[in-house]
C-alpha cells in the first residue's frame, strides 16, 4: 500500500476536470512508467472517454483489453484493433523504460522509486463544435515537456527539459502529424466512442450523501458518493450562503462500477452548538436541477467513536477508509489499482 501510495503523491499534472458544459467530451490516454516500485506494474496504458475507463493495458498482462461492453462494439469495424493495441503498448512500455534512465541520468540520480507519466488526447464540444488537444509529459509528479498545439512545438517547464524540447521541436514531421491527430484523427474517435456509449456517458446517477465524523472535535464531512457524470458541485452552505471558511474540498474519486464520489469538510470548532441547525451541505449535478440538500443535523451524523467494524453507506459502499484518511482504491484489485493510480484520479 506505501508505493501505491506514494503513487498518489507523485502525480501532480494539469489535469482540469470541472463544472462545464455537459455536452464537451474528452479522450484521455494516461502512460505510466515506473522502477523501484515494488508490487506495482513497471508500466501502464489506460484509455478514458468522458472519464471513464475504456481500455487497459500492463507489463504483467501483457494484454490491451477493452473495459465497456460498446467498445468492443466500437472497434468492431478495425480489424485486429485490440492485437494492435497490444502491440502499440508494448512498444511503448519499451520506449518508457529507456525513457527513465535517460531522465534518471538527467536529473543526476541513481536508485529510489521514479515515475514518468504522458497524458494525451483531445476534447469536443458537440454543440459548439470547438475541439482541443494536448499532450503533457511529467517525471516525478512535475510537468517536464508540453506540446503547444497552436505553434506544433514543445515547452520545456524545467532546464532538464530544455535538451528533449530541442530535439522534439527539430522533428517537424512528427510534430505535424501530432497536430493532425489531435485535431482530426482523435477527434474522430472521440466521437465514434460517444455514439456507441451514448447511454453510458450521457447517463446521470444522483449519489447517496452521508454526513462523517471521525471524533467529536473532527470536521464534519459531507460524502457523496455514487454521482454520475463528475461534473458537481458539492458545497457547505450557512442560511442558504455558501461558505468557503473553514472548508476543505477534496478531490473527485473514482468508484469501482464507474461512478464517483467526492468530500468536502467543514470545520466547526468555532461554532456554536445552537447554530449547527444552519449549516447545510449541498449536492448539484449538472444536468438535474433539484439539488441534494442535507441539513447539519447530529442525529444523522455517521461516526467510528469507539468501534472497530468497518462502517458502510446507504449504497454499501466503505466509509471506513475515510475515517482512516486513506483512500478507498486501495481496496481495489490490482488492476483497478493501476488504472485509478495511472489516471491520477485516486
């Protein structure tokens, strides 16, 4: 769990998931690389549309492997897309492997764990018709090269980085043909994958909300879990007014059935007993337009004071791990483990 762990920490990339326009999609591929992690594969592939994950691939498996039921449909028509999948990735994990050493060697260090990361993909809005691309590298939880779609050249964040920068900017051809996809050939699978997921992606699942609290002196948090798509708000209100003092908000999480959850403390220890009655806690999904109002209320307040069993909520999903501060993935199958940890959305 301690390198799964340190995983979380080292993954610090732009990735900007927030309350937008329901009808912008998003492709995402996420490579992971890895060495002096024990237990974890050395390397990673995991696809997501619209956040969820589509396809999969590991250097213990050795396999690409679809993870919806309309992707298989999707690729129905490309021959061999999944032997070619396998086939890109394995190349990739190669790639990767020469790739650490080279930025170990850069960096001027030796042992200890290591972690190169590439997210790359596209974005469509379906009502307006605007579309985007990007790639980003990162080492060790920070950007190391970016491309720039508008002028097809690279930015290098670091001076390490400066030498890769050069050389990528030098390979015009390839640097024309990442243009090209991201703007035309990505773009065009994108929208091949949301017509065949349609039900799956535009769906909306309102979650269960529970109110937590580790001691009687601890912030009391407010945990939705369960909403589908990721595109909420999920705030702390005094007499209708949002509040944004003494507020903690974590980050949106992924579940195991392909739903989310998500966190947000507040700290009441300046707060009067009398005066808990007008606090609230307030879900919104976009899309649907009442919102999940739960009062602050004792009485519904979940709490781990004094016991052991591991506490579950209304959708029998475990609370334990909060109460503990970690994070619920880890419960997760190994496999599940790579690809939450890959996407950095754990």
């Amino acid at each position: 769990n301690k390198s799964l762990l340190l995983l979380l920490f080292f993954f610090n990339m732009n990735i900007n998931i927030s309350f937008y326009d329901f009808l912008r999609h998003s492709l995402r591929n996420f490579y992971t690389a890895s060495t002096g992690v024990p237990n974890f594969p050395e390397f990673v592939a995991v696809g997501l549309v619209d956040d969820v994950q589509t396809e999969y691939y590991d250097s213990n498996t050795q396999r690409a492997v679809p993870k919806q039921d309309w992707m298989e449909k999707a690729t129905a028509d490309e021959a061999g897309y999944w032997d070619s999948q396998t086939q890109i990735s394995q190349s990739n994990e190669q790639i990767f492997k020469v790739r650490i050493d080279t930025l170990k060697k850069r960096f001027n260090q030796t042992g200890g764990v290591h972690i190169v990361q590439v997210m790359y993909g596209c974005e469509w809005d379906d009502e307006t018709g605007d579309t985007n691309g990007f790639s980003q590298h990162g080492y060790d939880g920070e950007d190391f090269v970016v491309f720039d779609l508008r002028t097809k050249t690279w930015i290098a964040p670091t001076p390490q980085a400066v030498i890769t920068k050069h050389k990528w900017d030098r390979d015009t051809g390839q640097n024309e043909y990442l243009y090209h996809y991201f703007t035309q050939e990505c773009i065009d699978w994108l929208k091949k994958y949301v017509g065949y997921g349609r039900s799956t992606l535009l769906r909306t699942d309102l979650p269960s909300v529970s109110l937590l609290q580790k001691t009687p002196s601890s912030p009391v948090t407010c945990h939705a879990s369960g909403f589908y798509p990721n595109k909420i708000k999920l705030f702390w209100t005094r007499d209708g007014e949002e509040v944004h003092e003494d507020v903690d908000h974590g980050e949106i999480l992924h579940n195991h059935d392909g739903t989310f959850q998500k966190s947000v403390d507040l700290d009441l220890s300046s707060v009067k007993a009398e005066d808990w009655g007008r606090y609230s806690c307030v879900f919104q999904l976009y899309g649907v337009m009442e919102d999940i109002v739960t009062k602050l209320d004792p009485k519904v307040i979940k709490t781990n004071w004094g016991k052991t069993e591991i506490e579950r909520d209304g959708g029998g999903k475990d609370t334990f791990g909060l109460f503990a501060g970690f994070a619920l993935c880890l419960n997760k199958s190994q496999e599940e483990k790579s690809a939450v940890l890959t996407t950095g959305l754990c």
